[in-house]
C-alpha cells in the first residue's frame, strides 16, 4: 500500500486549522472583531475553499510523489495558527494610541472620516423644539436633549462637528468610552468610539471632545454616560463643539460594537 506523503498531510492538517479557525470565529461572531461585516459572505467562500482544498488534497495524496518535507517552507503558516488558537480574542481598547490609528475627534481634523450620509446639509435649518422625541437634522432630539448612542453616533458627529456653532448651548447625552491622549488638558477627555472601515487594522477613535467641569474623570477604556451642554472652540481655524460635562456615570450595559461608516 502506498503510503500519504508527510508533505500532503501537513497541508491537509493547515488547511483544516485554518477552516475550522475560520468556522469557529464566524460561528461565534468574533469575525466582527476582525472585519467589517461586508466581509463575512468573502470569509465563509474563502472557509469552504480551504476545507474543499483539503478535501482534495486527501483524495489526490496516494498519486502525489513523496517529497521530502522542508519545514521552513511551513513556518508562516504555523505561527499564525499558533498564535489564533492560543491567544484570546478582545476587542480594541484606547492602550492603542491616535497617531497609530487616525483617531478623530471634535477638537481635531475629521477629514480623513467619510461614511455615506444620503441627507442633504440642513446647516441653514433650526433645531425643531416642538416635536420632540425626533429626528432633526441627523439629530435625535428629546425634552429638548439631543440623545446620542451607538445608533445614530456616525450621523450625530457628523452633523455637530459639520455646525457646531448651531448647537452652541444645546444639551446633549451621550454614551462611549474615555479615551486620553497627551493633547488633552487634565480636565478633558473624549467619550468615544470605534469605527471600522475596512477590517481592525483601519480601526479609528472617533468621539467629542469633553471638559469634565470639575466633575468624576473615570479611567481611559471605561464605559460613560454623559450630560452636559454644548459649547465651541476654535482649533486651527476649525470650529468644534465641546461638552461641558453636568454629570457623568458609568454606563452599566453598554453596546460596545464597532461602529461602520458605511
């Protein structure tokens, strides 16, 4: 009996890892923590490639020639299969600094952020304060409060940093993360979150910029709710509103998801 090639069942066994990795993350809905969700329906192709692959490679094994085995050839799959079956899967957290990232935030450029917002510029329009409990303006508005969460925080950054004059003194909720970075004052912080363009590799800190007003400062990575009033500062030409923070509390289920431009 002719026996399998070491060669061929080294390719089958990383081929299978690989899949059943990949099984396992999509299964689980960890992909998301990896790439945008667009890229799912390409991720389960590239899955089943792999298992028919192997599939194939087992049918085919006894015609294949043995080769001798050259273990370097293998080693750049092995590490990375080592590393996904040994080390835990976690979500991004703001130990992953700014600069490395494109972070934007109200008290700087938001240039490089661009999602799909179909609604026209209502910059010339009013915040509607009879119909409460609204959308205005990308804004969703409540006893006179502009409420923001992960359901409508693209649109609402958008909208406040795009016509932060229009919004100066308005009250504002919002619920994110703290995040620090050396630019900010003692007394600042950015309530933020993640967005995902592409796949975590393109992960940007997206968030307005607060001054605490003497209130609690919890630590970076903490999940807040905050109310405060708007207020504008001029950064490089560049007008950005900025919360006044009239009270701050932990957020004790928060929606920690990836947010996606588009």
């Amino acid at each position: 009996m002719k026996r399998i090639s070491s060669d061929i069942i080294i390719k089958i066994l990383i081929l299978l890892c690989f899949g059943i990795f990949y099984f396992k993350i999509i299964k689980n809905n960890e992909i998301i923590m990896y790439v945008h969700p667009r890229i799912i329906p390409f991720a389960i192709l590239g899955m089943l490639a792999m298992f028919a692959i192997a599939i194939f490679l087992i049918t085919d094994s006894r015609r294949t020639k043995k080769k001798n085995i050259k273990l370097r050839n293998y080693v750049i799959f092995i590490i990375p299969l080592v590393m996904v079956f040994f080390m835990q899967s976690t979500s991004a957290n703001s130990s992953i600094k700014a600069d490395d990232m494109g972070g934007n935030f109200s008290g700087l450029s938001s240039t490089n952020l661009t999602y799909d917002n179909s609604k026209p510029n209502p910059s010339n329009q009013k915040i509607n304060n009879a119909e409460q409990g609204k959308y205005d303006d990308d804004l969703y508005i409540k006893d006179n409060v502009i409420e923001v969460d992960i359901n409508n925080f693209l649109h609402s950054f958008d909208e406040l940093t795009e016509n932060a004059n229009k919004y100066d003194g308005q009250e504002i909720e919002i619920t994110g993360f703290v995040y620090k970075d050396t630019t900010l004052n003692d007394n600042e912080f950015i309530v933020g979150r993640f967005v995902m363009a592409c796949c975590a590799a393109d992960l940007q800190v997206v968030g307005i910029k607060c001054d605490s007003n003497s209130q609690e400062i919890y630590s970076k990575d903490t999940w807040v709710k905050v109310k405060g009033k708007l207020k504008t500062e001029t950064v490089k030409y560049a007008v950005n509103p900025v919360i006044v923070v009239e009270h701050i509390e932990k957020d004790p289920n928060p929606k920690t998801e990836y947010l996606y431009p588009f």
